[in-house]
C-alpha cells in the first residue's frame, strides 16, 4: 500500500512540474499569434525606413511602437525572437533576464530620433515594459549624466557585455549614434538596475587612472568621427576587453571631430574592480589594414539578435493568414 501511495506521489508530481514548464512556454495559439504580429511590424518598419516623406516615417514608427506593445502583451512572448524585424536591433542580456530593442527613425540627414524599449523577464510570462525616452537634445552634460529610462541618451544597441561586482550584475551597452550629416559616435554605457528594479543608465563607471593625461572620472565614454570614418568599437573575448581606434584629425583640427580617422592603434577598457579602467595603448606596435583584432565593422551596424541560450523552448515558424492586429 505505501509503495504504491509513493508511486501515485510521483506521478503526481511528475505530472505537475511537467505542467509547470508548459505553462512557462508560449502555447501554439500564441506563436501563431506572434507570427502573424510579426508579418505586420515588418511592413511597417520597412516605411520607417524606406518611406520618402518624413512625415510618413514617423507616422511608421508611431503605428509600430504601438504594435509593437500588443504583440509584447502576448503571454510568454519574451521568448519569440522577432527575427524577421532586419532593421530592429533586438539584444538579449546575456542571463537573459531582459532584452531590448531599438531603433531609430530619420527626419532628414541632420536628424536622427532614437526609440526603443526594455522587455524585462518574468516568472509568469507577463508583461514589464520600460519605454525608452530619448532626451539627447536636452541632455547637454551626457559625460556625467546618470538618467533613467524616462531621459535616455538615445543609441542604437549592438552588444552587451555583462559583468558582475560584490554580486551585482551590470550590462555594458555598446551603440552608435547617426549623430549628424558630418559625424557618427559611438558610445559605451552602463545599464543597472535599481532597489525596485528600474533601469538606470550611466554612473562613475569609465575612469582614466593611468592617462598621460589625467581625466576625470565619466559616467559614459563615447568616440565621435569622420562620416565615412568606420571607427571600430567592439568586445574582444579573448582580451575581456573593450577595444576601440584610436582617431587622429585628418586636418590637423583637433576641434573639429568631423575629421577624426583612425591612426591604426588601439585603446581600450577593462573591467576591474566594478570600473571600467582606461588602457591608452593597447598594443606595442600600429595595425595594418586587414590586421584589426575585432571583427568587420559592418557586423555591428547590421541589426539582428544576439540570443544566449534560455531555458525557454525554441520557438517554431508557423504559417499564419491575416495581420492579427
């Protein structure tokens, strides 16, 4: 008798945490859902891109941000990667405790607007969304700014890189900024998170300790180049390091960061003790073309998902009629 009570537990038991997983799972109802949402979004974002007036780029990015939310507000939908959205930068961190998605829409050649959102994880699969804000116009102190997501200093998001001090995690954001007609930037930043769980962007975390010349500690770093310059700006996994090139004015105007180039060295940051400590030179001798210790520069500027591996069930393509929205 109590043999067969202890087999009848386990069955259950078995038969609950088996229940327990599906529910964390997006169902087949939801992914057909999802599909359909994203067939939508896709057209739109292409208006956002390839529309002649601006008016009707920004009403395509009014309508996707709006679709974008009801398709997010599907049950369990952190999971569905959105990989047909080409022209979306769509990150996961890399615990994967949240994901965020930007982009941006052009007014002219002289304006770039920068939008997106923080998609946090849930238990239930719910909803929890921060909207990004983008206040770099106001903003006029960016190097020391710390803000939330409610004043965000806009960029378009390639990686994220994640470190932990006194058990803290902190998500390194790497990005580039359009900027203007003349220049582009691009820029690193920290992402943490606060007692109640809000986004925090920047802090004192970029310090230059061993500089020929001494700077002040800055809560973001950014490097500001020539148009066409293709200054490159990525993680190096076998460094853990922060690599970058170093810029030279082609003019011999130093004030003028529309004519900085690269010079073929390297500078960097390194994660030590909770900072992200400046090194000026990162090799003894200067790289030749084809020789950069990182990948193509034009990886970074293509769009697409950087997904680390979940414990959520990869999600099938299913055909679907209709826009669902």
């Amino acid at each position: 008798m109590n043999r067969t009570r202890s087999l009848l537990r386990n069955i259950l038991f078995f038969t609950l945490l088996s229940l327990s997983t599906r529910s964390q799972q997006i169902q087949p109802g939801g992914i057909k859902e999802l599909h359909a949402r994203e067939d939508s979004l896709k057209l739109v974002c292409e208006k956002i891109i390839n529309a002649r007036e601006s008016a009707e780029r920004f009403r395509a990015d009014s309508q996707f941000t709006r679709m974008l939310v009801r398709a997010l507000k599907v049950d369990h939908s952190f999971q569905f990667p959105f990989d047909s959205l080409s022209t979306i930068s769509r990150l996961y961190a890399p615990d994967s405790s949240f994901r965020i998605f930007t982009w941006q829409v052009v007014r002219d050649e002289g304006m770039h607007r920068r939008h997106g959102t923080i998609q946090m994880r849930t238990p239930d699969g719910s909803l929890k969304l921060y909207p990004l804000i983008d206040r770099s116009f106001l903003i006029h102190d960016q190097a020391d700014t710390i803000s939330g997501h409610d004043w965000w200093i806009g960029a378009i998001y390639y990686k994220i890189i994640l470190k932990k001090y006194q058990g803290i995690p902190y998500y390194t954001l790497l990005g580039y900024d359009e900027n203007t007609i003349r220049s582009t930037k691009k820029r690193i930043e920290v992402l943490s998170f606060d007692a109640s769980g809000k986004p925090v962007f920047g802090g004192r975390f970029f310090t230059f300790p061993n500089d020929t010349l001494r700077k002040a500690d800055q809560s973001r770093f950014w490097i500001e180049y020539k148009k066409d310059g293709n200054a490159r700006m990525q993680f190096d996994e076998d460094k853990d390091m922060i690599l970058y090139e170093h810029l030279i004015s082609e003019t011999n105007e130093p004030n003028k960061k529309y004519t900085y180039i690269p010079d073929g060295d390297y500078e960097g940051f390194q994660w030590k003790d909770g900072k992200w400590v400046h090194i000026e030179k990162v090799f003894t001798f200067k790289l030749q073309d084809g020789q950069a210790p990182v990948g193509n520069p034009q990886q970074e500027n293509k769009f697409g998902e950087i997904r680390p591996d979940t414990p959520a069930a990869p999600v099938k393509k299913v055909k679907s009629k209709g826009s669902g929205v």
